[in-house]
C-alpha cells in the first residue's frame, strides 16, 4: 500500500508496530467489527481479498463470515502479516501476501473485496479503487470501512494553533473523495455511513504514545517536520487543557465512512 507518506514509511511505521499495535487499537478493532454488519450473505461469497489484513482483526471476522470462502490477505508490513498469520492459525482457505495492494496482482477475480482501516493509506484513491474494479468478478462487492478527515480533529487543531508553519504529517481524505473514486472506478455505490467514534485516553501525553504503537505516528511526509521534544510538550499540555474529557482524560475522534459498492452486471 502506498500511503500519503510514502509505501516506505508506512511500511517501516507498521512493522515498528506489529508486536505493540493490537493493545492500543482498540478504535480499529470496533470499526472492523461494525463493518462485519456490512458484509454480505455468506451464499454470495466464494472468494474474498483482504487489503491491509495488520494484524488480521478483520481477516477473522471474514473466516468465520465465510466459512467455505477462499481468502487472500494483503499488507505491506512483513511482521504485521506474521501476527495475522499466527491470529489465524494453519487454514488451508486463507493465502497471506506481503504486497503494495496497488502492485498485487492475484491469479484470479474475487467475489468479494474487504479492508478495514486501511485504504486512507494508499493515495491517489482513484488509484487502488481501479484496482479493486479490476480485481472484483462482475456482480461483485467492496465493502471496507476508512478513517476519514477530520479523524484526530483534536490533535489537528492543537498543533494548527500551537504550530501553524509546521504541516501535520499525514492528511485523511475526504468523504466526497473517496464516494467520488468509488463512481470514477465504475462501481456503483451501494450504501455508505458516517460515524464519529469517540473514545478517550488518560492524558495528552498517552495518546500520542498509543498513535505510536499503533504505527500511526513516526516518520514525516515529504515537506513536513516532526515536532522537537520542547514543541511536544507544548502540544500534550494545550491538549489536556483544551480538549478535556467529561469523564475524566482526554476525548479522541475518529470519524469513520463504512460503504459498500458492486461492480455491476
């Protein structure tokens, strides 16, 4: 997968994070499990593709969905596809793949095509959804759930107040981007919903360190800079005072599209 900050750097971030990633993101396995209401009859599926399989939350789900399905999980991180390979277990049904989804290229056409968390990686979006046209069988689905923009509002706004010459690393897509590559693709959207999904951390200074053991956070995109320690700690302190939870912590939002599309007959 390619990402906004390069195939390279997601690729490092994550396998930095492979072994840390499945006990802080709590966010990414929720989503994935909304997105399981998404999918479709197991009668309708014979083979599923995976792209961004991590740690294999999703790849899970689709096992059991679809008991009698093939299954073809994609990611670019090695040690990511290992912790799914040893979440799953031997399956003669699911074949891992270490591959940039815009590179893959499988032996054949699949009924169904699934990510969860992961397509908001790969830039141009025009890009991997002509992939995924291409990969689906005529009649097919892609049913995936993406972060979107306005995910992190919270840190976006403390360091566009704080440091407004420093560009954030990583932009989200837009809603109307990723509906607008999906029709460019020739798939017809199907269904779509926007959710915010809050949840909160003991401080400022825990969620930036979960981002990191998520993999989220690491190396700058091309033109941006990363924060020094001193400009941290100015961050974590204009966070805790400024977007303290109700409950106590502080509140993170992730804002969440969950579509399905089929390549039409």
């Amino acid at each position: 997968m390619k990402s906004i900050q390069g195939a390279s750097s997601v690729s490092a971030r994550f396998a930095a994070a492979s072994k840390t990633y499945d006990t802080v993101s709590g966010a990414q396995k929720a989503v994935a499990e909304k997105l399981s209401a998404f999918l479709p009859p197991p009668v309708e599926v014979d083979s599923v593709l995976e792209i961004g399989c991590g740690t294999g939350h999703l790849t899970e789900l689709l096992v059991h969905r679809f008991p009698l399905a093939s299954i073809d999980a994609v990611d670019i991180s090695g040690p990511m596809t290992d912790s799914a390979r040893e979440r799953i277990g031997n399956s003669g049904r699911v074949c891992f793949h270490v591959a940039d989804a815009r590179r893959f290229r499988p032996g054949g056409t699949f009924s169904l095509v699934a990510s969860s968390s992961a397509l908001h990686w790969i830039t141009p979006a025009e890009e991997i959804m002509d992939r995924i046209a291409a990969t689906l069988k005529t009649g097919g689905n892609l049913v995936s759930a993406l972060m979107v923009e306005g995910t992190l509002g919270e840190l976006g706004a403390a360091r566009a107040s704080l440091f407004p010459h420093k560009s954030a690393p990583v932009r989200l897509p837009a809603v109307e981007e990723i509906l607008s590559a999906i029709a460019g693709a020739g798939l017809t959207l199907e269904r779509y919903r926007f959710e915010r999904l809050r949840q909160t951390c003991g401080s400022a200074r825990e969620l930036l360190h979960s981002l990191n053991r998520q993999g989220v956070t690491g190396r700058p995109e091309s033109g941006s800079r990363l924060l020094n320690r001193t400009e941290l700690l100015a961050l974590t302190d204009y966070y805790d005072r400024h977007f303290a939870a109700p409950e106590g912590g502080v509140a993170a939002t992730y804002c969440v599209l969950y579509l399905t599309a089929r390549k039409k007959r």
